[in-house]
C-alpha cells in the first residue's frame, strides 16, 4: 500500500470526501490535484461506462478565466483556431500551441460572455501562460482561475439523469453547449462533453464548498440507472481513439500529427501564436502521423510508464504512447506516433518491458 502526503502543492477536490466514501483506492496527480483513478472494480467500472452510467471526478480539469474588454482577443490570440463565430453559451475544442507550432494543451475553449471565456484545460499550467501573453500585449484582461470544479456524468443513461436533476432541456444541448443554471441553489454550468465516447454531461461546479451535496444530488437521482463512481476510463478511452494531451504527445509534438489538424484554421489573424509554424508545418506535410496498432500477443502487455520505441525492420520509427488490454477487443491495443512513411496495414515491432512485441498498424478508432 502506498499513501498520499499531504502538501499544499497537492489540493484535494471538491468531491474529494464523496469519492472516498465511494471506495476511491487509487489516484493520480493532474494540474496540481489528485484525480481518482480505480475504485477497485475495473471490470465493473467500465461496464458501467459502457452499458449504464458512470459518474466521475474531474475537478482536476481546471478552468483558466479569461474576463474583461480583450477577453475574447486573448482568447482567439492562444488559439489557432477561428472563433469569431462562436457563440455565448458554446464551447469549442482549440490546440493550443506555444510559437513553434508545438502543442502546449488542447482544452474546450467556452464562451459565457463577449467579456468572459474559460480554457478548461488539460494537464499544463496554461493560466501562467495566458496571464503572461495578455501582459505582453497589454491587454484589457484579468487572467485567473476561477472557484469552478468539473464533475462527469458519462455513459448511454447519463443524458436520463442529467435530465432527471436539470430538466428535459438538456435533452436539447448540442456537443460542447453549455447553459449556466442552479442546482438546489448550487450554480453550476451543464455542458454536453465528456472523455469518452460514450456519451454525456460536465457539470461544473461553481461553489467548492458544495461537492459532497452535488455529488449526492446526481448519485440519488442516478440510482434507478444504476449510476456508480468511476473515472476516465484508460481501456475505453483507447478503443475510442481519444489522444491524451501529454500522454501521446510530447514535447515536439503538433496538432497535424495527432489528429487535430482538423482543428487548425491556417486563416486566423497573423498574431495568433503559432499560426506562422502551423502554416508552415501543413504546407510540407507533418513527419509523424498517430495510428493505431494491434500487437499479436495475447495476453494482457505492461508498457510502463515511458513510452515503447516501435521499429520496423530494424530502424526505429516511432513510439507506442499507450497499450491496453481491450475489453471489449479482447487483444492489446496501442497508438503509435509514429514516421508518416509507415501506413495501416505495416507490420512493426515495439520494445516493451525489454521483449520485442510485433504488431499490426491500423486506423483508429478500434471501436
């Protein structure tokens, strides 16, 4: 057994209490908070996710507020992608990239108010980066994080009791669409979105002081859809597709090369930070693309905590930034970062745990 040593480097979430009385028994760290990982059922957890209805702590998807007159100008300066169009009370996923084209974090940009935007971000310190771009150039903005803590509610029944709770109006809600509301006098933001594929809800939480009872609040209306705790779920999430920021990118990675070109609008304004690199970068073609990869073996494989160097014929072509034992597939699944001169249908060999594991490159998502 190991144990967390409290720090104030370390802030526990809101829903902290609630999970611990769910059976939390692991955590990882992310933006400086534990996130929990297992309640010690995982087969169950993700059946939940699949079939019924699961609920989750994300308070470690922090927000960085963007509020005042130049709000939505530092907003379209971080981000290389249009957002002259957006609308309050619409949310968009935007890579952000730091002056080389290089993916700092890919967070839903939403926007509440012509003078108010949140970044909720994955794992990297973006609010120092927003607040020291705005000093640079002067703009009318206070860069900040706000008292809001994101709970998931995920899975095919999550859109019944997000209902039961809100109301048939979130029936109503596009992807990434937000409305601001109350809960039993809680303020809060319902969004539709969520880290998997299987559907749902984030509530954000706008008064920390009121986890335990929000929670609650969707844990009872729940009930009836079997509603259980769980987390981002790492096997569903890689039979999905879904990259990780920081988990299959790293530190040169741009948006091309893991799938969020799509995402990249190359005629944003000329000062929008890495739109010059980006250009540049799409014009000659990325060098590495991310594909998926089915290894041959058949049993479940541990790749570790760094990342497994693919090759083929003998020349090192890439990495294998995750590996799970499917579910679902029943096989070990994986995304491989990897040269653009490999294609779907290539068999590779990837190093882990000292044992070369061969495998099969192929499209995502796997499900």
């Amino acid at each position: 057994m190991y144990g967390i040593t409290p720090s104030a480097r370390l802030r526990p979430s809101p829903f902290y209490e609630a999970t611990v009385k769910e059976g939390v028994c692991a955590f990882t760290t992310y933006n400086h908070m534990l996130m929990p990982t297992s309640y010690g059922k995982p087969l169950e957890e993700y059946w939940r996710l699949i079939n019924g209805v699961s609920q989750w702590d994300v308070a470690v998807e922090r927000q960085v507020q963007l509020k005042g007159p130049d709000a939505g100008r530092l907003a379209q300066i971080l981000a290389p992608r249009d957002l002259s169009k957006q609308n309050v009370g619409q949310g968009k996923y935007v890579p952000l990239c730091n002056h080389q084209g290089v993916l700092i974090n890919d967070p839903i940009c939403l926007k509440l108010a012509d003078d108010l935007y949140w970044l909720s971000i994955a794992d990297s310190n973006i609010w120092f980066w927003a607040g020291a771009i705005a000093a640079e150039r002067g703009l009318r903005v206070e860069v900040s994080e706000p008292d809001v803590s994101p709970m998931a509610i995920q899975g095919p029944k999550a859109e019944d009791v997000v209902a039961a709770v809100c109301g048939d109006w979130v029936r109503g809600l596009k992807y990434f669409w937000f409305k601001e509301t109350e809960i039993n006098g809680i303020p809060v933001v319902v969004q539709r979105s969520g880290w998997s594929k299987q559907g749902g809800f984030e509530i954000y939480l706008r008064d920390g002081s009121n986890g335990t009872e929000l929670w609650n609040i969707f844990r009872e209306a729940g009930a009836p859809w079997g509603i259980g705790p769980g987390n981002p779920n790492w096997s569903e999430r890689v039979e999905s597709g879904l990259v990780s920021f920081g988990g299959d990118s790293d530190g040169t990675t741009n948006p091309y090369e893991v799938r969020m070109g799509k995402y990249v609008d190359l005629d944003v304004p000329d000062d929008t930070i890495g739109i010059q690199a980006l250009r540049r970068i799409a014009a000659e073609g990325p060098r590495r693309h991310s594909l998926g990869i089915i290894l041959d073996a058949g049993d479940p494989v541990t790749p570790g905590f760094l990342w497994n160097p693919i090759y083929n014929d003998g020349a090192k072509v890439g990495d294998l930034t995750n590996c799970v034992f499917s579910i679902r597939v029943q096989k070990n699944l994986g995304f491989a970062l990897i040269s653009t001169a490999c294609k779907v249908g290539d068999r590779v060999e990837a190093l882990v745990a000292g044992k070369m594991e061969p495998g099969q490159l192929v499209e995502m998502p796997f499900l």
